[in-house]
C-alpha cells in the first residue's frame, strides 16, 4: 500500500505546491499533442540554439581533427610493426578503407549530436563531440607512446 501511494505521489505534485498561487487551468494550457497539430512547442528560453553554432563546429572541428590524428597515429603504430587491437591489420593497411572508417565515425558523431539537438537534449549534443573528441585523441597519444616492436634476433 505504501508502495503504491509512493509511486502515485509524483503525479498530484504538480497539483499540491506549498507557498505558490494556483492557475487555473484555461484552454490554452492544455496540452496537445504536437504530431497532431504539426506545430512544434515552444523552447524554453536560453536553451534553444542552431545547430551549427560557433560551439558546435568547433566540437565538430575538434572531432575531425582527432580522428585524422588517429588515423595518422594507427599508420605510424603499423609503421613501426604493432598490431592495431580494434580493427584487423588488413583493414588498417588498406588506407582508403581506413580513411573512411574515421570519416564515418566523424559523421556518426555529428549525426548522433543532430538527433540529440532534434529532440532538445542539447547537454547530450555537446556532450556527445566532447567524449568523442577525449577518447579519439586518448587513442592517438597512446599509439604514439607505445613500444616499437623490434624483432628478435638470434646471435
């Protein structure tokens, strides 16, 4: 029972406010659905933007830019005779192939954000470039610091 009175008490919260005057309820403040009507329901001040924005090409500048350092970071580490431990070395020597696995990544991120922002979950959207740009350049600076990979030679 008590379970019961704690799952419906968020639903009259809006109805019971301690110190704040009661609206009633007029014929403009209910809702309706937005599919129905085609009309898009107003953003909240503040927090509407464009989607490219200054931030957001930067965020998708720096993205970009990660996964050609990367790319370039993955070819040095082949270079140098290391295996690449997310994808087969087969595709990391074909360059074109691999060159548009990074490209694509960059799109998913962007496209990811756009439906983020689409949907006005516009922490997530910047959020989504930020993460992809850390790990992107996390992966980078790691393949340049590891190892070369010396064969052994007998005497």
């Amino acid at each position: 029972m008590i379970l019961l009175l704690a799952l419906a008490m968020p639903l009259y919260t809006n109805e019971i406010r301690a110190q704040e005057p009661s609206k009633r309820k007029t014929e403009a403040s209910l809702a309706v659905d937005p599919s129905i009507t085609g009309q898009q329901p107003a953003a909240s001040p503040g927090l509407e933007h464009h989607f490219w924005d200054k931030k957001n090409a930067w965020l998708f500048s720096g993205v970009g830019a990660s996964r050609t350092r990367d790319y370039f970071s993955t070819l040095n580490l082949r270079r140098r005779g290391d295996q690449e431990v997310q994808l087969t070395n087969e595709i990391v020597d074909n360059h074109a192939v691999f060159a548009t696995i990074e490209a694509t990544g960059t799109g998913v991120s962007i496209g990811a954000s756009y439906l983020f922002h689409r949907y006005g979950h516009h922490k997530l959207e910047r959020w989504t470039s930020m993460v992809h740009f850390g790990l992107a350049t996390t992966g980078a600076v790691r393949n340049y610091c590891l190892k070369t990979a010396h064969p052994k030679t007998t005497p």
